[in-house]
C-alpha cells in the first residue's frame, strides 16, 4: 500500500504539472504558429503592392522618356 501513495503523490506534485505545463506551451505554441501565418500573408500581400507599384513607375518613368525623345525628335526637326 506504501508503494500506490508513493505513485499517487509522484503523480499529484510531479508528471501532473508537467503534464498541465507542457499543454500550456503547447497551446501557446500553435497561436504564435498562427501568429506567423498570418504576418507572413501581410508580407507577401505587401510585397506584391510594392512590386505592382515599381512596375508602375517604371512603365510611367518609360513613358515619360519616350515623350521626352518624341518631343525632342521634333525639336530636331
């Protein structure tokens, strides 16, 4: 009968707060996974908005020189 209160109180003080620890980390763990999910989404959203933005200047930035050549092609003239 020693040895089973032995067990009971390992089991009371000791594997059942590392049990309830270990499911407090593991818990928290999967909201920081989710966490990441989401900011790497906001991250390559951002990065798809700077990258349409660039393009955008630089076909303006193009456009804009084309005219410049055309104007001064005509100026030549």
């Amino acid at each position: 009968m020693q040895a089973l209160d032995v067990l009971n109180t390992i089991m009371q003080w000791i594997i059942a707060p590392v049990a309830a620890f270990v499911w407090y980390l593991h818990n928290q763990m999967q909201g920081q996974k989710t966490d990441i999910a989401v900011l790497k989404a906001q991250a390559e959203t951002n990065k798809q908005a700077h990258d349409r933005e660039m393009k955008e200047i630089r076909d303006t930035t193009e456009r804009i020189f084309q005219k410049l050549n055309s104007i001064e092609e005509a100026l030549r003239k």
